[in-house]
C-alpha cells in the first residue's frame, strides 16, 4: 500500500468584534478550546476587562466535528501528521490576521490568546507564525514539545486553576521555567478553579491586557 497526500482548500471561520469609532485598534486573536467554536471564544475574549478597546478575531479551528454534549465544535490538532497539521494550521492563521489587518483599522500591535487545546496554537502562531506579537495570553494549556525558542511570543500571560486536571501543575511549572530560559518573565495567574477561566483569572487578564496596551 502506498500513502498520498493531495492539498485542497477548505474553508475557516473567524469572527471580527471591533471598538466604536474610527480606530486604529490593537488586534486579540483568540483561540478556543477542544469541541468549542469561535462564538465559545469570543464570549471568552468579552469577558477580559478592556477587550472592548481591542478589535476581538476569534478564529475556529479547520476540524470540525460533533463533541460530546452533540453540538458542532472543531479541533486544532490530532495525533495523525502532526507536523503537517502545525503547517496547515500556521498557514490558515496566518492568512486570517493578515486579512482582518488589511481590511480592519489596526494598529500594528497583535495579542494572542489561546485556551486549553488553543494554547498550543497560540504559541505556534506566535513563534511559527509571520506575524510578529506584542505578547501572549495561555489559560489551561501547555506549551507544545516542538517549540524550541520561546522568545518570539515577547510577553506572556500564563494562567492555572488550582484543580485543573487537564493541565497539571509540574507541566504549568515546567511551562514557567521554559519561558524563564527563553528570557521572557511571564505574569503568572494561579487562580481557585478547574479547567476553565474564573472571575479572578479575568481580572489579571484585563491586567495582563492593559499593560500591553498601553506599551
């Protein structure tokens, strides 16, 4: 048996949530989660105090399917050609921030979020990506094995509850330490919680947010 491969083109969504007025405006792509949406995201990205000032791209992973409440919900990643997915993803994210940027009043300045399974995406658009960031905002998910340099994600946000079992806490340490050799010292957010976020961590967030805006 012989194995092949054949490039096609699908489609992605993403939704574009902008600030009143004329701009320019920084730009918070969001990645959600394993079985989420874009929608999950963007309700997500609403609730970072001062989000409202950023022009908000959450943007829905290339995989869909049908999670386990039997809703539509799509992934980012499987087990299957991971290298060849990493590429297609990049490329796909890369492709919607530079459109929204040319179509979109921004300021040059782009934020990326990501939860749990978005994380990883987060940190491979940030360093695999052709967009350079102003930082990164990571909540319940790990950084992935393949990223071998940590510096181009500039600024990071780093966020655990405290009963997460999905993303442990020796791997939340080890995440710590890796940005801490990459010279980047993250704001950390240990919040009471499971997987997901909480009142607390969206305080630091909108923190975390403010500061990068205002650099």
């Amino acid at each position: 048996m012989n194995e092949y491969y054949l490039e096609t083109t699908v489609s992605g969504c993403y939704l574009v949530e902008s600030p009143p007025g004329s701009g320019p405006f920084p730009l918070l792509a969001g990645f959600h989660g394993y079985g989420q949406t874009a929608e999950d995201e963007l309700e997500l990205l609403r609730n970072i105090p001062g989000s409202d000032r950023w022009i908000r791209l959450p943007i829905e992973a290339l995989h869909p399917f049908i999670n386990a409440k039997g809703q539509p919900g799509s992934s980012w990643m499987t087990r299957r050609d991971r290298d060849r997915r990493i590429a297609e993803n990049v490329r796909y994210v890369d492709a919607v921030i530079g459109r929204v940027m040319a179509e979109q009043p921004v300021d040059g300045r782009l934020v990326l979020h990501g939860f749990s399974q978005g994380a990883g995406m987060a940190c491979r658009t940030a360093v695999l990506g052709c967009h350079p960031v102003v930082g990164v905002m990571l909540l319940g998910g790990d950084i992935p094995p393949e990223i071998a340099d940590c510096s181009r994600m500039r600024a990071v946000h780093i966020g655990r509850g405290d009963r997460d079992r999905f993303y442990p806490q020796k791997r939340f340490e080890a995440d710590v330490a890796r940005l801490r050799e990459a010279g980047i010292e993250p704001v950390v957010s240990q919040f009471r919680g499971g997987h997901g976020p909480t009142a607390e961590y969206f305080d630091a967030a909108g923190r975390f947010l403010n500061k990068i805006g205002r650099g």
